[in-house]
C-alpha cells in the first residue's frame, strides 16, 4: 500500500491542524502529517540527538530524513521526495519519478524538467553557478591528470538538473544515504548516489515547468536567498572533493578558480543570450552577469577564504612567533603543538558538511527506533484524525 508522508517543519499546532483540514477537503488518503515540532517527533529527535546522530540544523535536510525513517518503518520498497513548493504537479509525473526504481530494477532516479515559463529562462542557480563551477574544475583536473576527480565532475555534469528535489530511491540504498542539512542536499545526494548507488537513473517528468518558489539573490546577505544557497553548494562540493576524494589545494586554488569560473559562466551567458534571441525568449543578460560576478563569483571566494583561512592564519602565527626571540620560553613549554592542535580541531570543523548519518547507522546504535517511530505515527494519526 502506498502512503503520503507530509513533512512539517518548524509549524504551530494551529498551522499542522490547518494542513489535516486541507487533506480532508483536497480527498487526499493515507496520508501521514510528519509534525516535527510536536511531542511526538520531538521526542524522536531527542532519542536521535542523545544518541549522537546530532540532527539538530532545521530545514529540509532534517526535515527529510526523519520522513525516510518513517517510510523504512512503514516498510516501504521505493521511496519518492517531492519538494512541496510545487503547485502543479500531477500524479503522471509521480508515476514517471517511480517507474526507473519501481519496474526497471535502478536503485536511484532524478527528476528533470523545463526551466522556461512565460518565456523566461529560470535556474539561475544551476545555469550561473553550478555547471560553469563544474566545468570550470573539470579544465583544471583535465590539465593536472587527476582521473578520480573528473570521474565524480562528470557524474554530476551528467545530471540535467543537479539541484531539483525530486528524487526516488530503493529502500536498500536509502537506507546506506548520508544527506546534508544545509542548501547543499540535493549535490550532496548526487554525491552519496555516485558512491553508493549501483544504477542510477534521471527521467525527464515534465515537458512543462513548474509553478514553484523562486528565490531571491540576496547579493549584500550571505545568510539568505540565493547568496546562502550558493555558499553551501561550493562548500558542499569543495569538502567532498577535498576530504573524501582527497584534492589537494594550494593557497591560490580558489582564487584561480573564480577567475576561470566567471570565464566560463560569461561564456554559457552569451549561450543563454543567443539562445533566447533566436527561440523569443526573455533574457536580461546585464542581471545574469551582475549575479556572476556579484553574488556567485563571491561565493566561490567565501567558501575559499573559509576552508582555507585556518592554514594561513597558523602558517603566519608559527613564522611570527618563530621570528621573535620573546616567544622562545613559550616555545620550549609547546606553544607550537597547542597551535597545530588546535589546527587540527579547527580543521575537522571546518571541512564537516553539517549532515544526517545512515538510517542502517542509527538502525544498529538503537535496534528499537523503527517500532519507536511506528507508535509515534500512530498517536500522531490520533491526534489528527
């Protein structure tokens, strides 16, 4: 039997009680309202973040992989997210999403769709920051011969759309996923699927776009909009590809990185421009270059400063105090190892995505979080019949 798992985030008790009333008016069945911040869920969260799982950042990301945990519990095979600021979607995309993982044996399918409605180009994201940042790194690892990080380059590169939330799973590698908390989910899952995911699979869902949320650049804030999310992405990617794939960066990488960076996205906005001139489409080319070189470029550039700030700062305080008789005694009762201590923990701070562990992680700390989770749907199923 299917089910419709509603996650909500950060709601009142009058707001989850406004969603039941309009499931019951909209017909919609065996639905399930994931209320997270009431006492059912709650209580779950505090099992999770006692046990050390830390799943404490709000948004999506936590949002998410509380409603997978309710799925594996209701023994669900596939499992599908569908981002809820979509208010035109169909059940026959639905069906689309699913067939890969459902009647062809993927483990894995992402949904893409147009990004044109009333003639205006949309992805702004995907288009200015995401594939002339991939393209860009793929010059720089085709011309150093590093083969492992062009293999995870053009994994993603592959992708239509990198960043739609659309996506569906088979249980068996749902539950092996780590996802990320931040703006950064949707490339991070792309990530954990190129390493753990055995067939993946996109589907093209839609021949129209959707009628969804746009956000807004936010260029002069870096805690909103499209500045945060773009900051999360590199930091995202960056981390996977300098942790886990092991790139090793120089002090000037980002640096070169954003000059060949806002080469390459002026270069897809010509493409964009011709595009749209020829097809009658609406293109403000001057906005689109304000954002790359205002807002996105920027983001590359904040995410350098913070990965790679805490090495400079120690190189710089080892050469000083080094240079400088006065520090000597302090030398001599381990100043030097305190600071490359502390480097190190600062270090492990800086390169952790804030992200979920696996629900076969969390499975195997506490055996009885399943039928935990079973009775919580059950009370919560109480309280908004």
């Amino acid at each position: 039997m299917s089910s419709i798992i509603f996650g909500l985030d950060r709601a009142t008790e009058k707001e989850a009680f406004q969603l039941r009333d309009m499931l019951k008016s909209s017909g919609i069945k065996n639905s399930l309202i994931q209320w997270n911040d009431g006492p059912g869920f709650s209580d779950i969260y505090r099992q999770l973040n006692e046990s050390g799982f830390n799943i404490n950042e709000p948004g999506k990301g936590k949002n998410m992989f509380l409603s997978f945990g309710l799925a594996i519990a209701l023994g669900a095979e596939s499992i599908g997210l569908i981002d809820a600021d979509i208010r035109s979607f169909k059940r026959a995309q639905l069906d689309r999403l699913f067939y890969p993982v459902v009647a062809l044996n993927y483990d894995f399918s992402k949904a893409y769709y147009s990004r044109i409605a009333d003639r205006d180009i949309y992805g702004r994201v995907k288009r200015l920051l995401l594939d002339p940042l991939l393209l860009s790194l793929k010059r720089k690892f085709a011309e150093s011969k590093e083969e492992k990080m062009l293999r995870l380059v053009d994994f993603l590169l592959g992708f239509h759309y990198q960043l739609s939330g659309e996506v569906a799973f088979h249980v068996d590698l749902l539950k092996r996923m780590r996802f990320a908390t931040n703006w950064g989910v949707e490339i991070f899952t792309l990530i954990e699927v190129y390493r753990k995911a055995s067939s993946p699979a996109q589907v093209m869902f839609s021949e129209g776009p959707f009628d969804h949320k746009h956000q807004h650049a936010s260029p002069k804030d870096r805690t909103k909009g499209l500045n945060r999310m773009a900051i999360d992405i590199v930091t995202t990617l960056m981390n996977a590809l300098i942790i886990e794939e092991g790139l090793e960066i120089s002090d000037t990488f980002f640096r070169d990185l954003s000059v060949t960076y806002q080469a390459v996205a002026e270069e897809q906005i010509k493409k964009y421009s011709d595009d749209a001139s020829f097809s009658n489409l609406i293109h403000d080319r001057d906005s689109e270059e304000y954002m790359v070189r205002n807002v996105f470029r920027n983001s590359i550039l904040h995410a350098g400063e913070v990965l790679t700030s805490p090495y400079r700062m120690t190189e710089r305080f080892l050469r000083f105090v080094n240079s400088h008789s006065e520090f000597k005694r302090f030398l001599d009762d381990g100043l030097a190892e305190v600071i490359l201590r502390v480097e190190r923990q600062t270090e492990q701070s800086v390169f952790e995505t804030p992200q979920t562990v696996s629900w076969e992680r969390v499975s195997n700390k506490l055996p009885r979080i399943f039928f935990d989770i079973v009775e919580v749907m059950e009370s919560e199923k109480r309280r908004f019949s």
